[in-house]
C-alpha cells in the first residue's frame, strides 16, 4: 500500500490514498449530492444555524474547498458454524426461612387479636422465594451472513457525524479507473485481513445466535463463548462511500470542518468559536430567565388568599 498523504486544503492533512491501493474486489456509490444540489443542502444548513451565524458564511463560502473522498468498509458475506458454551440460568421457588416472623411461623386465628399471625409464611414458618439455578450447556450452531458492513478506516482521523445509508446503490469499480478516486487509507486491504474480518463477522452472528439457543434454556445467560469457528465460505469486498469534505476558515480559526454525507445529504458543520461562545450565552440567559419566571409563579401561588 503506498503512503501518500495528500492535502486537502493549505491547513489540514487526512491520510489519502488512490482507490487502487486496493487489491481486493472493490464496490463504490457515487455521491448523490453535486453542484447546486449540494449548495442547496448546505444552504438548509445555514439557515438552521441561528442568529448568531456570521452573514457573510454563506453556503457558497463553505462549499468552495469541498472535495468528494470515500470511506472504505469490508462488505462480508460468509457462512460456517461453531461451538458455544454458556452458563443458563433459571429461576426457581424454594422454601426458606421466613424473616418476618424468624422461622417461628406465628399463626393465631384473626379473631384472637391478642396475638400476631405472619402474613408472610402464613404460620408455616417457611416462605417461598426465587433462587436462580446455573448449569452450563453447550451446543453447535451455524450461521449465513448475506452482507454485514464494517468500518476500515480509524474513525480517530476525522470528525465523522451521522449515520450513512449502508443500502445506496453500489457499483463495481474496475481497477484501471481506480486511481482517480481518493478514499481515506483503509486499515487493511490484503487477502489475510479480509479472512479475518470475515471471521470475526461469522463469530459475532453464531454468538447472536447461540444467545438465542440458550435464552429458550433458561432464564438467564451468561459467559457466552464461542469456540472452534469453522468459515466454510467467505466473500469479502471493499465498498467506497462518498463524503464530500473540505475545510474553511473563519477569524483566526483556519481549520473548520464541513462534510456532507454523500448518501444521506446530512450536512456536519463546525460553528467558530465566537459563534457557540455566544450560543452558550443565550443558553445561560434563557435558564436564568426561566429560573426567574418559576420563582415569580411560586410566589403568586403563596401569595394568593385562601
Ligand atoms: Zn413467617
């Protein structure tokens, strides 16, 4: 894998790379947002932002330095089975001494009031409670994953904000045109790592599965294990998700972020300073003019005449 780190603006640097890096079998959607149609999103943005946005950070300023990059995920399909172990519990009523009434089981007809009865054991002297009983069981079970999306990039790199739409349209992407696509460095891309992802995709799904084989057993469960996963098939590919990022700068603050989720449409912003400094402001004084407003209803309410 190479290692060039290319800038996107002057101020910051994310760690990119061309999409063929990749050596394994890659997938890409391409952002749905573009133009005046990503103009428009930012520009909803920017109205939602509140008095105290700036005038002059127009969607236009903050869509000047954005660049369409990717995200890279392991899309895995894979069947096998495995081993589970696990401790079940169940819930059962056995006789104990009654703390009410020490064991004594005090029981007097109700009419010879001179003497208490125990409402709990009901003069047995012993009460029914709930104990739970483990036991370990253990089984086999197999499991069929169609396509679980994981991340494979360090999410540390940037601020990433929203949920993508892991059900856009994919496409394949051949890799003679690979190199004209940027996409945040993968943690891993070789043939090894992508068995590995695949196993941990497969143990994770028979771990699901075996909780639900063992929750019919019993009341609880716990100490879950899986052991001995055996992957009898597995596909595993490289998908690339658009996010639309740049940078802009605003006072003396030169790097703040704006992405657009190229899916989605949802659009991350980075307010400056002055602004959310303000906006706190406001958030004390309104809390001060509400704590005002109830100490002025409770003392109407004391006043008023009986
Ligand atoms: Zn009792």
């Amino acid at each position: 894998m190479s290692t060039t780190t290319e800038s996107i603006s002057t101020n910051l640097s994310l760690p990119l790379v061309p999409a063929n890096v990749i050596d394994q079998s890659l997938t890409i959607s391409p952002p749905q947002y573009a133009g005046k149609q990503l103009i428009e999103t930012i520009q909803t943005w920017v109205e939602k932002q509140g008095r105290h946005w700036p005038p002059e950070l127009t969607s236009e300023v903050l869509a000047k330095n954005l660049i369409t990059v990717y995200l890279p995920y392991w899309v895995i399909q894979v069947n096998g089975s495995g081993h589970w172990t696990a401790s079940v519990g169940v819930d059962r009523k056995v006789p104990e001494r009654c703390g009410t009434c020490n064991g004594k089981g005090v029981y007097t007809p109700v009419w010879a009031n001179s003497e208490q009865r125990c409402d709990r054991c009901g003069g047995s002297g012993q009460d029914l409670v709930n104990k739970t009983f483990w036991g370990s069981q253990s089984g086999i079970v197999s499991a069929e994953v169609g396509g679980d999306v994981a991340e494979n990039f360090d999410t540390d790199i940037l601020k990433l904000r929203g949920k993508r739409d892991f059900s856009a349209p994919e496409s394949r992407l051949e890799q003679t045109n690979a190199n004209l696509y940027q996409i945040i460095r993968p943690l891993k891309t070789n043939a090894a790592s992508s068995q590995g992802v695949a196993e941990a995709t497969l143990k994770k799904n028979l771990a699901d599965k075996a909780g639900t084989t063992a929750g019919k057993l019993g009341d609880y469960v716990k100490d879950l294990d899986i052991a001995y996963v055996q992957i009898d098939q597995f596909k595993a590919r490289i998908w690339l998700y658009p996010l639309i990022i740049g940078y802009y700068s605003h006072d003396d603050e030169p790097t703040l972020l704006v992405q657009v989720d190229g899916i989605t449409g949802e659009v991350y912003g980075e307010a400056p300073r002055g602004v959310k400094d303000k906006r706190q402001r406001d958030a004390i004084m309104y809390g001060l003019i509400a704590l005002v407003v109830i100490a002025i209803i409770v003392v109407v309410i004391l006043a008023r005449p009986q």
